[in-house]
C-alpha cells in the first residue's frame, strides 16, 4: 500500500471517530439540557423561541415600479 493510500485510510477511520465522538458528546449535551430544564422547572415552550432562528422577512418589489 502507499503512503498516500495509507494517509487516506486513516483519515477516513479518523473521521468515522471524529463523528462517534461528536455524536456522543452531543448526546450528553442534550441530557444536560434536559436535566437542568426539568430542575429549573422549564417548559419546551419556554425553549422554542431561544432555540429557533426568526426568519427575515423577504421584501417584495412592487410590481406597480
């Protein structure tokens, strides 16, 4: 095998990796969430507006210019 070839097999084990551990580290973040909510007495619909993005408003031309 390569040098190239081999470079390239391990990045691609080391990104199956990279999204394990991302997968697992955002797990706990959401008990985490969960935990602290549930502590502090917080409902989903007290989150909602903290957690989505406001959508911009699209500006239509007037058709009459």
């Amino acid at each position: 095998m390569s040098k190239l070839a081999e470079l390239l097999a391990k990045k691609a084990e080391l990104e199956k990796q990279i999204e394990a551990a991302k997968q697992a580290e955002q797990a706990d973040a959401i008990k985490q969430i969960v935990d602290l909510a549930k502590s502090y007495g917080i409902s989903y619909a007290e989150l909602k507006p903290h957690m989505t993005r406001r959508r911009k408003r699209r500006v239509v031309a007037d058709a009459s210019s």
